[in-house]
C-alpha cells in the first residue's frame, strides 16, 4: 500500500466529513476552497461543492496536492420512504476509482443497513 495514496484520501475524508456537517442544515448550493499544509511538508489545495435540497444532498470534494496528484470525492444521498440511499464514488491520485453504495431502511422498529462496492485501496 502506498502511504502517500492513503494519506491523501484519508486528508479527503477528513475535509469531506467537516465540510458536509457545517454545510447540512441549508438547502442550495455552497463552493468552499482552500489551502492546507501537514507538518511533514505536504501540502496542497481542496475545492468542495455542496448541493442541499430537501430530501437529497450531493458533494463533490477535490483535493491537489503540491506535487500535481489529484483525487476526488463525489457523495449523493437521497431520501427513500423509509430511509435514505448513499453513493460514493473516490477516485485516487492514480486514477483508480473505487464505488461504494450504501442502503438504509427502517421497518417495523429494524433498521438495515446494505453495503455494496469495492473496498480496495486507492
């Protein structure tokens, strides 16, 4: 596994899952952008589109890091009847893309939880 990969997306999560919080209690639409640095010299930009409406929330999040590698984030999730469907679709700095699905529902108290895609890393 190479370390550089992992620390990038783990980077990406990490401003993913901030931004998603400060961004759901408004419906529309939010373009953030931004600069960050690690301590051991990394650094690099993140541009992050949030789209809020009722029932369905959609981002898109792009990280660059200093040395020209890109990878993106992109997340839908929309309200069912009795739970709501995720996708995510991540791409690495090398181009591979993983996708990942995630069902929830509710009925008569249970809920269930259904995750499909592939788990490998970038």
């Amino acid at each position: 596994m190479n370390m550089h990969l992992s620390s990038s997306l783990r980077l990406l999560a990490v401003l993913g899952s901030l931004l998603t919080l400060c961004s759901l209690a408004e419906a529309g639409t939010r373009t953030r952008t931004g600069t960050w640095q690690r301590s051991n010299g990394n650094s690099g930009t993140y541009a992050r589109t949030v789209e809020n409406s009722p029932g369905h929330h959609q981002s898109n999040t792009t990280v660059t890091r200093s040395d020209g590698k890109t990878a993106t984030v992109e997340k839908e999730r929309t309200r069912t009847e009795n739970g709501f469907v995720k996708e995510t679709t991540s791409t690495g700095p090398n181009g591979n893309t993983r996708e990942k699905d995630l069902v929830v529902t509710r009925e008569d108290g249970q809920v269930t939880r259904t995750t499909t895609g592939d788990n490998e890393v970038l």
